[in-house]
C-alpha cells in the first residue's frame, strides 16, 4: 500500500523509518518531511495544514494510509475535511477529528473530560484577561510552586512552573496578553504535583485500545532539568519506576476510562492518545493529554515496537483493531536530542551537518529540523537531530546514544549530557 505521513519532525522520521521495514508499504511520501526522510521515503512540498493540498496528493499519489504526526493539523480538522470527500472514502486516517483532537488542543476542554470520567488528575481553574485580578487572587490561595498553561497548542513550551508567586503573576499577565497568540487567551492556573513524570502511548480505534511501550522525556534546558521548557531534550524506554503494578494502575484509572469517555462522547477516534502522567507516591494522575506521538519519545518507542507496524496502523483505522496483536522488544532505547545554539529562544538555521557513517545497528540518528539542499545537510530548526542508541540493558542503550552524538559535527550544537542518568543509577 502507499503511505503518506504529515509532518516533518524527529517523530514523523521515526515513523517513516518503522513503516519502511513493513512488507505491506509499496511507497512511502513524508509530507513536507527532513533530510532524515528524503533518505527513506519520498518528501513532498506539501504543507501540513494545506487541506486542499493534501485532498489533491492524496488523490494524484493513490495514498491508501494517512498516517497524521503533529498537533496542528488534527486541532485544525483536516481529518473532518478528508472524510466529508466522497472520493476519499476507502481512504484510511490515522488521527482524530476534531472534536477527539480538542482532548490537546484545550487544556480546559481536557481537564472538563477528565473530571466528567472520573480521571486522576490536578484541581484547576481556567482565566481570561477579564479575569486577571481574580486569577492573581487565586494564586495567592495556592502553594507555591505555581503552574501556569496556556490554553491552547503553544509548541510545548506554553507551560510556566514558578517558586515564585511575583513571576507567576507577571507569566499569567503575559500569557493573557498574547504570549502565544490565541492560544494563551485562556490560561489554566493548576495545583502543582509533586513526583516523577513519564508518557503513556495508546494506539485506540475508540473502542479497543494497545498500549505502546512507556518512555520518559526530558524537557527542560538545561543539566539537571533547569532552565526553561523545550519541545524535549530527551527520552528513554522503558521506564524504571514505571512497573508491572503500576502500569496496572495507569490502565485502570487512566486508560480505560479515557477510551471509555471518548467513545461515550461519540468521537471519531482513529489514532494515538499520548498521556502525559506524573507518578505521585504509588499513584498515577494525568498531567495532560496529546492526540498524537510525542518527540522526542517516538524515537524511542518505535525502535522497541518488534511487530510490524502497518496492521496496527491499518487495524487502528479500520475499527479493528481488536482483531490484532503486538509484540515488543525486551531492550532498550535512549535518545539524545542535538539542538541549534540558542534554542528554546531564538537561534540561526543553515549551519552545515556532518554524520559520520556507521554500519552500527545500535545507533541510529533520526533527524528533526534538517533539510537537505543538494549535497549538503543543513540546519532548519531549533531541535536538529535525536541520536536513539539500543541497548540490552538503559545504561548501554545511553552508552549508544552519546557515542552517536560524537559522530554529528555541526557548528553550535548543544545537547544535554545528563539524559537518562536519573534511571540509569
């Protein structure tokens, strides 16, 4: 079957790059895609909220399998709009509508569903601009640290945790005034919880539901996880803490009722759900749900993924996938995220990138923001590449990783040299 993937991050070159080992993908196109995918499918110039656009390639290419990556699109309901197309109906989508898509797209659309299905998870109230003496107020009822979010998709980096109640009010003032545009018109103030957080992957075609391999994501900056959020400096799977008794607990409390909710809501709900948890004392709570793969985990899950991967794809969007089974890999994997200097602020694109070659099946470098022009591999965003290493064993899979890191030159490039090492003790 021919395969189309939307997305052109370090999540859709690890889905591209697991789709390409299946028997069943005759053609693989990565929508407009990185360097990394122009080595392992075809890129298209094609943007990911161009709905005609996307109408029309699908058409022209004779696609069989959407397959959607990012967060944008599915908020913005190109599912909705594929689907209404008569010519499109043997079409198969993996992805919400967007209606199941506002589960990430509002943080206070999530937090109503989560205490309407009785889903573990932080008291919160929702402020607007009219309301930022009463939110200031509300602040000051809390017990610092204080938790600030933006409303609505703001890059993963719309989330403001503070000691400090002054910088907390000035963050919920700058948030209400436009700090991320529409999305942070509405910002939720939540209790801050304390404990150790990791990310659940499910795969549901509303119904059934197959819970991927866990992975743990480092977001923050810095060494030691200090200064300020980024889309992810880092992942490992599985995760230590993250036990048969406990995962036990994730998909009865969290995972169940969530399927449940989404199919008593009546979503159209073909695709991943992402829980981001956090573990507080021996109980899981949700801090947040995605409708999509997150990045950098994605590059961790595929690679411990030992099932073929298209009729878990093809099944999902079907309705059917009850009727299929996956197997995983017992090791496991760690990635190193490479980011441009200056990132998460404002940082210079167009730096050359050297990788060294290496026959090394234990190492494998999946790219981000690069873009191939001619001969030469070039930076094109913040986050450049996630280097994944394998291993038996998470001390040998990060063993792996950072020696792939060493063999990427690329001027200014920093990475964080503490990933995984919380675990790894």
């Amino acid at each position: 079957m021919k395969i189309l993937i939307l997305g052109s991050g370090g999540r859709e070159h690890a889905l591209a790059w697991k789709i390409s080992q299946s028997d069943l993908c005759e053609g693989l196109f990565v929508a407009p895609g990185n360097g990394g995918t122009a080595e392992i499918a075809i890129n298209l110039s094609l943007e990911v909220n161009d709905k005609p656009g996307i109408l029309d390639t699908v058409v022209r290419l004779g696609i069989d399998l959407l397959v959607i990556g990012p967060e944008d699109p599915l908020v913005n309901g190109v599912v909705d709009f594929l689907k209404k197309e008569s010519k499109l109906k043997d079409l198969l989508v993996v992805g919400p509508s967007a209606a199941g898509a506002l589960l990430e797209g509002s943080k206070d659309f999530a937090k109503k569903f989560m205490l309407k299905y009785g889903i573990p998870t932080a008291d919160a109230e929702i402020f607007t601009k009219a309301d930022l003496v009463a939110g200031k107020q509300f602040l000051a009822g809390l017990t610092p640290p204080y938790v600030l979010k933006a409303d609505g998709l703001a890059g993963g980096k719309g989330v403001i945790i503070t000691k400090d109640r002054q910088e907390a009010e000035e963050s919920l003032e700058k948030l209400l005034r436009g700090q991320f545009g529409p999305s942070s018109e509405n910002v939720l103030i939540e209790e801050f919880l304390d404990g150790i957080e990791l990310s659940v992957f499910v795969l549901t075609d509303g119904d059934s539901y197959v819970i991927l391999p866990e992975a743990k994501d480092y977001k923050r900056i810095g060494e030691g996880d200090t200064g300020p959020n980024t889309g992810g400096m880092g992942a490992v799977s599985p995760v230590s803490f993250a036990d048969a008794h406990f995962m036990k607990k994730v998909e009865d409390k969290i995972v169940a009722p969530t399927i449940k909710g989404i199919k008593s809501e009546g979503f159209d709900y073909h695709g991943f759900v992402f829980f981001g948890l956090i573990k507080v004392g021996e109980e899981p709570m949700v801090i947040e749900y995605n409708v999509r793969m997150g990045d950098p985990e994605t590059e961790v899950v595929m690679p411990r993924i030992k099932s073929d991967i298209v009729p878990l794809l093809v099944a999902t969007a079907r309705g059917e996938l009850s009727d299929v089974s996956v197997t995983f890999e017992e090791n496991a994997a760690a990635t190193v995220v490479l980011v441009s200097n200056g990132y998460p602020g404002s940082y210079e694109t167009g730096e050359s990138i050297k990788i060294a070659s290496n026959n090394d099946q234990s190492i494998i470098p999946f790219h981000a923001g690069t873009a191939q022009e001619g001969h030469n591999l070039l930076t094109k965003g913040g986050r450049v590449l996630a280097i994944t290493g394998l291993g038996n064993h998470l001390t040998e899979a990060l063993a792996n990783s950072y020696r792939g890191v060493d063999f990427v030159k690329c001027k200014g490039i920093n990475y964080r040299t503490d990933i995984g090492f919380d675990l790894a003790k």
